[in-house]
C-alpha cells in the first residue's frame, strides 16, 4: 500500500483519436516501456468512442446508457448518463475515451468504462499520463466502471485487452476511484491485473455513512439513534419550534430554482470557510447545472428550514430509487445558530424520507460526526489504482 494517490483531478488536455471498433482476438503491445505480458483475449467485442469521435461515447451510448446502469450490481446517481454528461460538461478536462463493451452476436451492452485522459503536472503522479474515471472529483461519491451483474469478468479482460491494443492512447495508470464497497472493481480487477504483471493499489478512500430507513420515524428514533442523540434531536426541535416560527420546504415547479440556488450558495458559503473556499465560481456554475438537470429528471430534492420565515439552512439532495442522497448543506451561523438550525432541518429531511417511504438516507462520503450522531452507519469507499509497469 502507499499513501503518495493525489485528489483524483489536475490539468492538460493530450491527443486524440476517432471511433474505434474492435472484434474478438489478440490485442498488441503499444509504447515503449509498457509492461511485457501477453493481454486477456477479448470475449467481447468493444468499441472505442476517442477524443475525435463523432458524436461523443455519451451521445452515441444516451439511450442505453442508464438501462444499463439498472443492471448493474450497484446503480447509484453518480453513474447516470444525467450527472455523468453534467459533470463533463461542466468540470470535465483532457480527452474524453468511452468504452462500450457487447456481447459478440447479439451486441447486448453489458459494459461501459466512462474515462478521461490528462497529463499530470504536479503532485507524486507528475508527468504521468493517467486514465480516470469520469466524474472522479470530491463531487461524485460513488463511481465504477458500468457492468451488468454477472459480466464483470468479461469486461475487465476487454479492458485489460483493450489498455494493451493499438487503439489504447499512451497511459502510465488507470485511476478507479470513489468505488463503492460491493464494486468488484477493487476485489476482482485488481488480483487480475496482478496476475498479468502490473503493479496495483487498492486502499479505502473514504467512508459513506447510510441509515437503514424503518417505516416510521418514532421507529427510527428509538432503533437507529443512541439515547442520549435521540434526547438531543427532540430537545433541538422542540427549541426551535418553541423560540421560532419554523418552516420545511422542498423546492418544487412553483418556485424559482435560479433564486433558490442563489440562497443555497449563500448558506453554504456562510457555514464554513472551507465551504466558501469550495464554492469557486467553476463549483458554483457546476452547482446550478447540475441542480437544472436534476429537477428535470424529478431527482432533486433542495430543502430549506425557514426560522420567522428567514431561511436558516438547507440541504441539497438527491432522491434516487429510494434512497435519499444528501449531497451538500449550509446554514446560517449568526442570526440563528442558537437554534441548530442545521441539525432541526436534518430531523425534519430524515422524518420526511421515512414519511415517502424511502428506504435509505445516505450521507454520502465523509465521517463527520453529526451523521452518526443521526445513525449512520459506515459504507466504505475504495480506489483501484493500476500501474502500467
């Protein structure tokens, strides 16, 4: 193991290449310096959608992409063709290198490895070349590869095919990172990249807290949370509801999101300097993007606390097959911060979850303590990294 990965993006876009479309056989060495080991034969045929081609991986993949997403062993937001195409087009940098992966004969899509290509400058990866996942930022929590259940094996031996052919562009490793903990992307993968010579680290990246959501709220109060949290839940609402006019609101059609943005954006830049720091104005362009794209797909869920109707808090979230995503927050620290607004509002999120009949609020990455404090449990979060030597 080794503790030198730096964050998962830097700078610089590289060369190109067109539409590819690769039958099954043997794939042939590239580059010198790349490891000498004879590469999987493909099962499956693939085609490559490179930085030239036209349309993109993501046009020409739409219309499949999220049926396959449903059958995959884990399908999460961060994975949709939605929040995927968002992201790059709003942060994405270097070349863009899709994947399609089919099954020969029937051309069923059983895979899809979504990269991007930079060279880094700086940091203990400079002057690599590295292939990372799309969307592999501190904003997307969870990332893989795409695979239905059942044909991961397949799939990683036409990558690995594919990584070793002509039509692979020059790489010094290939970064996996925010993979959730039931990913065969760190179990699998990795022993099948050592067994063909390369080096490979997979370590935890992180943990994403999750409480298991009952069917009432009582019930999770006394099952989900210690005595002494439960106690202090109820002593914070019933305070606020006692010295304040308190309001709970979802954003819906009737309201002005670009209005409702602005005030989330003050609030999480009010709450915490690194918060601030954070919401550059590249983070904040992404933020309403991204907000706009999921208010069409019916995913968004932005709540707001409101205190003798002055808005004291918010929640951005997301909801997604039942679960609750709880993506970003803020809260007013000087008018209000005698009422928790934060914690008042997280109460009513979670009691309102329940009360829609979700079965899982997800805190997403981060072990900070108020989501245990609320319940959480830990869900890791791993990171292959695999190097071309």
């Amino acid at each position: 193991m080794t503790s030198d990965i730096p964050p998962c993006r830097e700078e610089v876009a590289l060369p190109a290449s067109d539409i590819f479309v690769s039958p099954i056989g043997e794939a042939k060495t590239q580059g010198q310096g790349r490891s000498a080991w004879t590469p999987f034969p493909s099962r499956l045929e693939y085609t490559v959608y490179g930085p030239n081609a036209h349309p993109n991986g993501f046009t020409a993949l739409g219309d499949e992409w999220n049926d396959l997403l449903a059958r995959a062993c884990f399908d999460t937001l961060f994975l949709s063709h939605e929040w995927q195409t968002t992201w790059w087009q709003q942060l994405g940098e270097g070349d863009l290198w899709i994947l399609a992966f089919r099954q020969q004969g029937s051309g069923r899509l059983v895979g899809i490895a979504p990269f991007y290509r930079i060279l880094h400058q700086a940091g203990p990866w400079a002057g690599a070349h590295v292939l990372h996942l799309v969307g592999c930022t501190e904003v997307s929590d969870y990332l893989d590869l795409i695979v239905e259940a059942g044909q991961e094996e397949a799939v990683y031996e036409s990558l690995c095919h594919w990584l070793h052919g002509p039509d692979a562009p020059e790489w010094d490793l290939v970064d996996l990172c925010n993979l959730p903990e039931v990913s065969l992307s760190h179990q699998s993968l990795p022993a099948m990249a050592r067994g063909a010579g390369h080096r490979v680290e997979v370590t935890q990246e992180d943990v994403a807290p999750y409480i298991p959501l009952p069917a009432r709220y009582e019930e999770y109060l006394t099952e989900r949370v210690e005595k002494k949290q439960r106690h202090e839940i109820r002593r914070k609402q019933r305070r606020a509801e006692r010295e304040a006019t308190v309001g709970f609101y979802l954003v819906g059609p009737e309201h002005d999101l670009q209005r409702e943005m602005d005030d989330f954006i003050a609030l999480q830049q009010m709450s915490r300097p690194d918060k601030e720091e954070f919401m550059t104005p590249e983070m904040q362009r992404f933020f309403r993007s991204l907000a706009r794209r999921m208010a069409d797909t019916g995913c968004l869920r932005l709540a707001f606390l409101t205190l003798n109707g002055v808005k004291a808090a918010t929640y951005l979230s997301f909801e997604y097959k039942g679960h609750l995503l709880l993506y970003n927050s803020g809260y007013d620290t000087e008018q209000f911060a005698h009422l928790s607004p934060g914690w008042v509002l997280l109460a009513y999120l979670i009691q309102h979850a329940i009360a829609e009949g979700l079965k899982v609020f997800d805190f997403l990455q981060g072990d900070e303590a108020y989501k245990y404090r609320f319940g959480g449990q830990d869900y890791k979060v791993m990171r292959t990294v695999i190097y071309n030597q």
